[in-house]
C-alpha cells in the first residue's frame, strides 16, 4: 500500500511538472510568434492579438485539466481502493 501511494506521489509530481513546462514553452512560442507577426504586419496586430489570448486560454485550460488528474490521484486515490 506504501509503494502505491510512493508511485502515486512521484507520477502527480510528474504530472503537474510537465503541465507547468509545457504552458511555459507553449506560452513563450506563442509570444514570440505573436511579435514576430505583429511586427511583419502591423495593420493585423489587433486581429492577432485577440487569436493569441484564445489560444493562450485553450494553452491554460490544458494545464488546468493536468492539474486537475494530478489532484484526483492525490486525494481520491483509484489504485487505493482497489487493495482496500
């Protein structure tokens, strides 16, 4: 029971690392492209700018739904109540 609740331990760290990593490459990529097109045509930078913040949304909302797996397995553990 002590081995599971370990590996439960390391994979939510896990988890919750790679959400964290990847919403910051996620957001620098699109921050960089977003500047990078805004600066080859400035007249666009309003369209763009209001595509960037939906797709910097659905990037968060990623990374939430990790989280939120990462939380289940810490609280309400399914491989628990299997042995119990």
């Amino acid at each position: 029971m002590e081995t599971v609740v370990a590996f439960t331990a390391i994979a939510v760290s896990i988890m919750i690392g790679l959400a964290a990593l990847g919403t910051a490459l996620g957001f620098g990529m699109l921050g960089g492209k977003f500047l990078e097109a805004a600066a080859r045509q400035p007249e666009l930078a309003p369209q763009l700018q209001v595509k960037m913040f939906i797709v910097a949304g659905l990037i968060d909302a990623i990374a939430m739904i990790g989280v939120a797996v990462a939380l289940l397995f810490t609280f309400a553990n399914p491989f628990l109540t299997q042995l119990g």
